[in-house]
C-alpha cells in the first residue's frame, strides 16, 4: 500500500507579489516610456529561485492564476496587457528575463561593486545584441523607437492654402497697423463697411474744408474719417498734459542726440537733477519768461461761441473773464448777467441772474473775483455775491446827484471803484462800505479812465483832447499831456506792464506811447494806427503787453489787433470772413489763450490764440 503524498501548496512567493507592484508602477510610468538599452544578468546564489520566478513570469504573462490559500492572486485586465506589450514588447523571452531581475535589485555588497565596474567589451557587445534583438521585434518592436528625417515635402493643395492663408495674415496685419497709427492703439471694433461708402464733399458747405484739391468730391467712408480726425484736432489740439510722459522723455533724448556732450544720458540726468535740487525757484515761483509773438501772423483758431448754452436776447454790451478761472460773464440790454465755464467745447451755463429793473450797461469782476458789479442808466447799481450768491443794491452816491452810473471801471488793488460822472468828476467809491470817497475833476468832459496795474493811479481822458495822470491817495492832478493831433479822443487804455498808453478817437486813429509822455506835455507818439476808420469805443491789452485789441461798434467788422513790440497790425486776421458784425465788447482771458468778442446779435465769438498754450 502506496503512502498518500499530500499535494503541494502554492504559496505566493514575495517574487510575485513584487511583479504585481512593479505593474502598478508601470502604469504609473505610462507617459514616460523610455528605450530599453540594456538588460544586465542579475547574478543569484539561489539558481532554483531565478528559475521559479521565470516560470512565474511566463505563467503571469499567459494568464494563468497562481491561487493562494490565504489571498488569491487576481487576473490582469486588457489595459494592463496591452501597457506590458508597449512597454516590453510581445517578446516572452525578453518579458520572463526582465522579470527574473525583479527583486534582486538590493543585493549584497560585493555584488553591488560589481556592478559598478564597468566593462567597455561587455557593455559593446551588449549593445550588439540589444541591436539584433530590436531587429528581431519586428513591427511590434518598432514601437519603442523613431527616426527625425526632417518635415517631408507638403503637397501643392496644401501649400497653396497656406500661402492664401499667409496672405491674408499678412493683410490683417498691414490693416492693423494702419488702424494703429490712425487712432493710436486698437480699435475695439471697425466697419468693414466703411471703405465701401461714398460721401461727396461738395454736397455740403461744411465739408468742403476737408478737400485736399478744389477739383476733389468722392471719398470713401475710411478717408472721410481721417479727414475729421485730422480737421478737429487742430480745433481742439491735444493738450501738453495729456502727453505721456515717456513720449517726453524720448523726444528730449531725440533732441539731444545730436548734441556733442560728452557726458551720457545717466549723468545728464543727474546733472539735472542735482540742478533742480540746489534751488526751490522752479518750484514755488512760475516762469517769467517772454515768448516773444510774431508780428507776421498770429495763429488763431475759431471754437465753440462762449454763450452758446444761453444767448443773449439784445447787444451784448460787457463781456469779461474771471481773474483766478475760465468763469466768463456777458451781460447787455436783455437785464440778464450770465456766468459761463469756459473749456471751448461747450461752454456750460453755470448761472443767469436776471435784472428786473436795470438794462445793464456794464458789468465787471472785482479784483479778487467774489463779486460782480452791474449798472445802467440808472441813479443805482448793484453787487452781486458769487460766494453767497446775493445781489445787493447800493441806492446810489451819497452826496451826488447823478442820473447815471451806467460807466465804471474797478480798481485792480480792489480798493476803488471810479463812476464817470457829469461835469468832468470822476467819482471813487470804496468797495468795502459802497460809500462815496473823494471827487477828481477835470476840464471839460470824462469819457474814460484806465487803471495802472498796481492800482496806484488813474488816467483819464476827455473832450479837451489832454490825459490826465492822477495820484489815488491824494486825489491830485500829476501830469496832464497832449494827444498828438488832436483827434477829440474816445478812449484810453494802459497796458499791464506800464509801459504803453493807447488812446484812440473818434477819427479811428490810434496813438501808442511810450513812458516817455509822463515827462512832457507834447510827447510824440510811437506810432498811429490808422487800420479803423470809425469811432474807437473799445481797447485792451492781454496780460503780457504783446497784443493790443481795438474795436468800433460803428461799423460792421471793425476789429483789429495790434502786435505792440513792432507797433504793427496783424495781416492775417480777421479776415473778410470772419463773422464779427457790430463788435460792441472785448476781452482776452487772463493767461490770453481766448479772446472773447461780443457783438449786435447776442452772441460772444470765442477764439484760441494757440500762440499762448494756457487760458
């Protein structure tokens, strides 16, 4: 009787246990799949053992299970058969070898300095076989490797769309470009229709400005756009602060390229900032330096009429500037005062105060800019608060029984207010208490006054053909000289810097003086001005004495500027098209970089004087 063999367990062994994780690890090795170069024998004292795991191997690799008492070992899926093909091949005898190195990779010590000596002949004949075994993969085997020849030839479809599409990127960019160089960045969006639309320029007056020949009509949609970008821009030119400021700093360095310093640009700079430094000039004080006016020509630019939010309903007889803002005020027979802000492009009406009882005549800003003095033919006149906004009335002077204060002129120290009354007095009147001061008299008529600059003296002028020098603070007479020829004067101007003296007459002649006429009583004139030939009603100097401005309301048209260093008339405006009428009231803004014009049909004309870059 035979014994009974028991079978034999089948006990997982640690080598495969170790087969499945290197599985998983390769899964996790997907993405980076690297050629195999070469396989090194593992060496193994336990020959029996490298055999069991080949077998295991193969039998892993046919799908056959190895059951475990304890934990049964469960089948590989189709993705991890197909991840074992790609990386190792379809090979069985590469697949059994390479997993009969698994778990040998810690081996003791003098293995591992085995390994480390590398063998050139071993490892060239290695490479041999590794070749012969590629070569042996076949098409499978193909999958682990591939040759860079370079781009092959692209066939003639193919490359005649990507030469159109070429041309068309090419296209777009030139269109942008264009567009980038019109508007200055991107545009966010544009009509292809535009360059399809045709606009005549003779159709309409207003467009015929934006011809570049006579003979020219028909443009289409793209050129008539450039055409009004270019036309309002010298309207309303971009203003200095509004450039940025590495656009000024390159220019500068542009500038200076061709200078022959020889220092470079970084110590320039620190030159000039150690310059800036070593004095608080620049800062706390404004230039006073003088850009000296061409007498040939003066470049001035028609905008938006100052009053264009409320016109005047009558003559528009006072129109003046705030001193310390662009405020305008207008006032005339329509008992209206109106109060403008002035930017040139709409002129918004900030505020109209309507007198019931008084066509104004005349109305002024104070010295400081708080309150506005009006009056008529009236025995009162009125002040206005700006700051309150109060309108009070003064019952007339103390003292005098005039009929009429409706002329006036205020003192720029804001001390005095001068009324030209009857008989020759001229009447001043303190602001503060609106009370009456003293009387200045002198022969004949007063038909105007003009204040020095500092407020320390008055002239006057009248029907005896003299002008009157008179000291305020003791109400006397200095100086008195003749106008040269005689011409019964109207009007009188005194320019900011004191230096010049206008006196203009009912001839339309215009006499200009040095300061040479307060030291004689015959003083010669530097030149007349003979451009008018009506009545002079109106003059005024801007605020740098380079520019005299006369006017008659005697005629239509009559204005002209005077360019004072020369003594010359500007020949180029206003020309014979130049919508003036009867001008009956002027002024320039403080800084002279708008001249305002009032005339018979309400409106104020507002131009830009571009020679002066502030208002």
């Amino acid at each position: 009787m035979t014994p009974k063999t028991k079978k034999p367990k089948v006990v997982a062994s640690s080598n495969v246990l170790k087969k499945q994780a290197t599985l998983q690890q390769a899964k996790r090795v997907q993405a980076d799949v690297r050629p195999i170069t070469h396989i090194s024998e593992p060496r193994s004292n336990n020959k029996r053992g490298s055999n069991n795991a080949s077998k295991d191997s193969k039998r892993h690799i046919n799908n056959n299970n190895v059951s475990n008492d304890s934990e049964p070992i469960r089948l590989k899926e189709k993705s991890e058969i197909e991840l074992e093909n790609l990386v190792f091949g379809d090979n069985e005898d590469l697949v059994g070898e390479t997993f009969s190195k698994i778990g040998h990779e810690l081996s003791s010590d003098e293995e591992i300095d085995e390994r480390d000596e590398f063998d050139y002949d071993t490892e060239e004949d290695n490479m041999n076989s590794l070749d012969k075994g590629s070569n042996e993969l076949g098409d499978d085997g193909s999958d682990l490797f591939f040759m860079d020849t370079g781009p092959s030839p692209l066939p003639k479809e193919a490359k005649e769309e990507l030469e159109e599409e070429m041309s068309e990127n090419d296209g777009k960019k030139s269109e942008e470009s264009r567009l980038i160089a019109i508007y200055g960045g991107k545009p966010a969006w544009v009509d292809a229709d535009d360059k399809t639309l045709s606009i005549s320029l003779k159709a309409v007056n207003r467009l015929k400005k934006l011809r570049k020949e006579e003979s020219e009509d028909v443009i289409n949609g793209v050129d008539y756009e450039q055409r009004l970008r270019k036309q309002f821009q010298k309207v309303y030119p971009i203003p200095n602060w509004v450039e940025p400021e590495e656009s000024k700093k390159r220019r500068r360095r542009t500038t200076g390229a061709d200078s022959d310093s020889d220092f470079s640009d970084v110590e320039e700079q620190q030159q000039e900032d150690h310059s800036l430094l070593k004095s608080s000039k620049g800062y706390l004080e404004k230039s006073t330096k003088l850009r000296i006016l061409s007498p040939e020509s003066i470049l001035v630019t028609r905008v938006k009429n100052a009053n264009q939010m409320g016109y005047s309903k009558a003559v528009v007889q006072s129109v003046e500037f705030h001193p310390n803002s662009q405020m305008l005020l207008t006032a005339g027979f329509d008992r209206t005062l109106r109060l403008f802000q002035i930017d040139g492009k709409l002129n918004q009406l900030m505020q109209s105060i309507f007198y019931k009882d008084m066509p104004i005549y005349k109305a002024a800003f104070s010295a400081n800019g708080n309150a506005i003095v009006a009056s008529g033919r009236r025995k009162y006149f009125y002040t206005y608060d700006i700051e309150a906004g109060k309108v009070e009335k003064s019952q007339g002077i103390y003292g005098r029984r005039e009929k009429s204060l409706e002329k006036f002129s205020l003192s720029p120290c804001g001390k005095w207010t001068a009324f030209l009354g009857r008989d020759g007095y001229i009447i001043l009147v303190s602001n503060q208490t609106k009370q009456w001061i003293k009387n200045l008299k002198m022969n004949g008529n007063v038909r105007s006054v003009a204040w020095s600059s500092d407020g320390m003296y008055l002239y006057s002028v009248g029907g005896d053909t003299e002008i009157y020098q008179w000291e305020i603070s003791s109400g006397k007479c200095l100086h008195r000289f003749m106008d040269e020829g005689g011409f019964k004067p109207t009007c009188v101007a005194v320019s900011p810097n004191n230096q010049y003296w206008a006196v203009g007459s009912r001839s339309g002649i215009v006499n200009v003086y040095d300061r040479s006429c307060l030291s004689t009583h015959k003083p010669k004139s530097l030149r007349a001005i003979g451009n008018l030939t009506t009545s002079i009603h109106t003059m005024r100097f801007n605020h740098d004495s380079q520019i005299l401005a006369i006017s008659s309301k005697s005629r239509k048209d009559q204005l002209k500027l005077v360019h004072i260093p020369s003594l010359k008339v500007f020949p180029n405006w206003p020309t014979s098209g130049t919508p003036l009428s009867y001008v009956t009231s002027l002024t320039f803004s403080p800084k002279s970089g708008y001249l305002a014009v009032g005339n018979d049909r309400g409106k104020v004309l507002l131009y830009r004087l571009n020679h002066y870059s502030s208002a």
